[in-house]
C-alpha cells in the first residue's frame, strides 16, 4: 500500500464563507415544486397505494439530495410511478392518473407507469 505523507494540502474556504454556504437557503427548481403537487394529486386517486420509481428507479425528479421518486417531470412529458389497488383494470386506473395530473402539467404528455399491485 502506498500513502503519501507529504501531499498538499487541499486548500479549505473560509469559516465564514462555510458557514454562509450552509445557511444560503436553496430554492426549488419548477421541476421539484410541479413533481411535488402531482404527487399530491396523484396520492388522492383512490385505486393508487403509493408511488414508485418502477424497477430501475428511472421514474424520478432529480434535485439537492435524494431524487423526488415516483414522478419524473421532463421537457415534452410528465411520468408517474404508481403502485396500483388490486381489482380495478389498471388501463381505468391509469387514465384516472392522467385526468388527475393533466391540468397541472402545462400542456406535457403525461405517461402511467403501474410499477406494483397491492392489495386492497
């Protein structure tokens, strides 16, 4: 194993300067406010138990921190993760997302992915 001992320091900002870093409050991007509200509206939909970043965790927001899963907000389409009530045909279910979550999309195509049933 090979360590150095007499490597450079890398060079650290000021404490004022951190401690004004850390204090600097982050706004959203319209990205994660819009994700955020069709989450909401999507969550009301009776026959939907969650949401879901489907199975390779493709269906998200991406932001400061851990992605916004389950709603991923695009230029040209809105996608959402759900996971569904067992019972309903999910084609109804999914059309029932889309009429929930279209008027908030500003004109974007809005795509259903049914990630999970559970049980209901």
């Amino acid at each position: 194993m090979i360590t150095w001992t007499n490597a450079p320091e890398r060079p650290r900002a000021a404490p004022a300067v951190q401690a004004a870093a850390a204090a600097a409050p982050v706004e959203p991007s319209p990205a994660e406010v819009l994700a955020e509200r069709i989450a909401e509206r999507v969550l009301t939909c009776d026959d939907v138990t969650a949401l879901t970043a489907g199975p390779h965790g493709r269906v998200a927001t991406y932001r400061r921190g851990a992605p916004f899963a389950g709603v991923a907000v695009r230029a040209g389409t809105v996608e959402v993760g759900i996971v569904a009530r067992y019972g309903r045909p999910l084609p109804s279910v999914a059309e029932d997302v889309r009429g929930l979550v279209r008027p908030l999309c500003e004109g974007r195509a809005v795509d259903v992915l049914i990630g999970d049933l559970a049980e209901g």
